[in-house]
C-alpha cells in the first residue's frame, strides 16, 4: 500500500488527537510526546508472544507458514485484546459518529515491528473509511479485527485450468479485450466483520490475496505482514477495480452457467488517491527481543 509519512512532530500530534492510547501506557507531556520508560512498562503476554511466534514462523521473506505455524499465530492473535497493544473501545476515535475530527478522515497507520521477513502493523479507519481493493505479492497475511465492524471483499486469481474448465477466460467486451490489465478472479470473501473474530489469513495464491476493507464503525485492525511490501525486491502493491462477470460477457457465455456472483473481472487501475495513509508512532507497549 501507499504508506504517507510527515514530520515527526505532525505524526505524534496526529496519533494522539485521532487515535489516542489508554491511560498509563504513555506518558504525556509537551510535544514531541515520549514513551514512559520501557522498564516500568509490563509487557501483555500475548503480544510477546506474538513476536516470538512470528520470529519462528517466518525464517525468512520466501517463508509460506506451516500449517503448524498458522495454526499457532491465529490461536495468539485470536486471543489478542485491544488492550494488549494499548487501545480501548472507550477512546473518542472509536465511538460511532462521535468522532470531531473532520478534517482528514484518511486512513491511519502504526507499525509496531518491521524487519526483513515480517512486520507488525495496526491499520486504524475512520467511519467509512476505505482501504481500497489491493494485492499482496509473495505475502501472507494474518489479519485480527481488535475493535469496530467493517465489511471485507476479497478475490484470488482464477488458474489457467479453471478458467478453460469452469469460465470463459477472455471478456467478450472488444474494450476489455484490449486492457492487458483486465484478469478473470474468484470471489473469496464478502461479508461483514465485527470484533471481536477470528484470525483471517490469506497466501500469496489462495485465502482472498486482493481484499478491500470498508470501516461500517471506526476500527482497528492488526495485521501480521510476511513478508513485508518491499518494491526492490518485487512485492509491489497493485489496486484493481472489479467489475461483475456479467459487465464483459456475452448472453451466450452466461447461458452457460456462470456463477455470476463469484467470478469477476479485475482491471489493474493507477494508485487511488484514497490508498494514501497517514503514518503515526506506536506507542503502545514496546515489542521486540526479550531484554535481560
């Protein structure tokens, strides 16, 4: 995705006024504000937990997790409260309509951890707010809904050999014939989410690796990312705009017996401006290596 960062100054004021973190996670002072010290800071179980899962599960950025593996971070992130990483239902930013910030209704980001292989990253939308239909390259992905609803619709590509068995592989449409960017996708996922969920995981082939979310109430969303985008070494994010099988197909092909509501077409379209977001600090309790 297109991450957007600012000063350090603007960043720290914007998480706080926006997001907010509960009472005795940080300490408030005059800006910039500064994390109490990590000493006195009791660090949730579960969030190291997290980590130490993760830093076993991806050895390095070619790791597709083991069923084992996969198994283990849904049951810990599954487990994960708000809390754990210093959020609450309770701040002004997640209360339904009662949001006074109006100014940029932009989607946030924090990351709480970042290295070659996997990161750690808190996705906050604003009612309404979209993350628009994107990939994930080589990537799998754990997403945990901690507070708020939203809905989610996600695809994977259709193969070479379900597409000359199940579907027409090629829009009938002579516009769409002559965008390249246009591709025949299986609809995964579309429904409504509303914390507290299941774990979703997606794969670089399978498990819905083009979603968009859509914030029904404002919500927080943490997401394992292994391993992270990364465009020097081919992991890219490309947006896609879908369009209904029957928009490109003859009356002929959807005599056949398509499943209209499950096949649909993606056409790679240019970043959105909607997909810029605003990068703000963590400031929940640190993660990281265990200090002795």
């Amino acid at each position: 995705m297109e991450l957007e960062q600012g000063g350090r100054e603007r960043i720290v004021h914007n998480h706080v006024s926006k997001v907010g973190y509960v009472n005795g996670v940080i300490n408030k002072r005059k800006k910039p504000y500064r994390r109490v010290k990590r000493s006195v800071i009791r660090v949730p179980r579960a969030l190291q937990e997290l980590f130490v899962s993760c830093k076993d599960t991806f050895k390095s950025p070619a790791t597709i997790p083991s069923p084992h593996h996969v198994q283990t971070l849904c049951r810990i992130l599954d487990d994960i409260k708000p809390e754990d990483v210093g959020l609450s239902r309770d701040l002004q930013f997640f209360k339904p309509g009662k949001n006074i910030i109006k100014e940029n209704q932009r989607v946030t980001y924090t990351t709480m951890y970042k290295c070659d292989n996997f990161s750690l990253c808190i996705f906050f939308l604003p009612e309404s707010g979209v993350i628009p239909l994107h990939n994930h390259p080589g990537m799998t992905v754990f997403s945990k809904l901690l507070l708020g609803k939203m809905h989610i619709k996600s695809y994977d590509w259709v193969d070479e050999l379900e597409a000359e068995v199940e579907v027409e592989a090629e829009p009938s449409n002579n516009l769409m014939q002559q965008n390249s960017k246009v591709r025949l996708a299986k609809m995964k996922a579309n429904r409504v989410l509303t914390a507290p969920c299941d774990t979703s995981v997606l794969y670089p082939t399978r498990g819905g690796n083009m979603h968009e979310f859509t914030a029904i109430t404002p919500c927080a969303v943490l997401d394992v990312i292994g391993p992270p985008y990364s465009k020097q070494h081919g992991r890219d994010c490309s947006y896609y705009k879908d369009h209904p099988y029957a928009a490109f197909s003859s009356s002929e092909e959807m005599d056949k017996g398509k499943e209209a509501n499950v096949y649909w077409w993606l056409e790679e379209i240019e970043v959105p401006e909607n997909s810029q977001m605003d990068g703000i600090e963590y400031l929940g309790p640190p993660i990281g290596e265990p200090s002795f």
